[in-house]
C-alpha cells in the first residue's frame, strides 16, 4: 500500500512539474488536455481569489490565459493532496519560474494561494 501510494504523490509531482514547464515556457492549452472544470469541489469564488491573488503577484497565463494559471494550480494542490510535500512543490516552482524572472517567494507565494484558495480540502493541508 505504501508503494503505491509514493507512487501516486510521484506522478502527481511530475504532473504538477509538467505543468510548471508548460506555464514556464508560456506555452497554452489545458493540461493534459483536461478542461479546467468545477466537478472537483472548488466553487467560482475560489479561482476567482486564486486568479486575483496570482494576478497581484504580476503572474500570466502563456497562450491558455487564466487557465494555464489555473491549471497549474490545480496540479499543485492535487500533487499536495496525494502526498507531495509543499515545500517539494515550492522547489519546483522556484525553478521553472525562477528561470522566468519570478523571485523565489513570488513562486512559493504562487504554491500557497494555489492550496488555499484551490483545495477544498486544505484544512488537511499544512501550509
């Protein structure tokens, strides 16, 4: 059971990292081309902040806009959700985005507001 589940938070951290390159590079479309939908339990007002919040902190989509965005923090929080640890995924964050410009907390601060504003069940997630 235990290999199974690392090997879950393993695929869901290279999902989330897919994901990082892709908003890196600026390039669009939705992840695997998956549509960013509501099914997973967060309301409109949670992307709405996460894109406010992400927004503020001078963040774009590449050619899928918001959904990049979106996209990308989806990945973090369901990477988190299966087992990846926050700061594994700050890491990642600082170095794709880091190579864009983006300073190290502006990454991290990316990795937060995508767990408190996308997961609807952060309040098992320590951030």
């Amino acid at each position: 059971m235990k290999k199974i589940l690392a090997a879950t938070a393993i695929a869901a951290a290279l999902i989330a990292s897919y994901c990082w390159i892709m908003i890196a590079a600026g390039a669009g479309g939705s992840l695997l081309g998956i549509a960013p939908a509501h099914a997973d339990g967060r309301s409109i007002d949670s992307t709405a902040a996460f894109l406010a919040h992400v927004h503020a902190l001078g963040f774009v989509g590449g050619t899928g806009g918001d959904s990049d965005l979106v996209n990308a923090g989806m990945s973090t929080c369901r990477a988190v959700e299966h087992g990846s640890t926050i700061s594994a995924m700050q890491d990642i964050a600082e170095f794709h985005l880091g190579a864009k410009g983006y300073t190290a907390d502006e990454a991290d601060q990316f990795v937060t507001y995508s767990i408190s504003d996308l997961c609807p069940n952060a309040d098992s997630v320590s951030i």
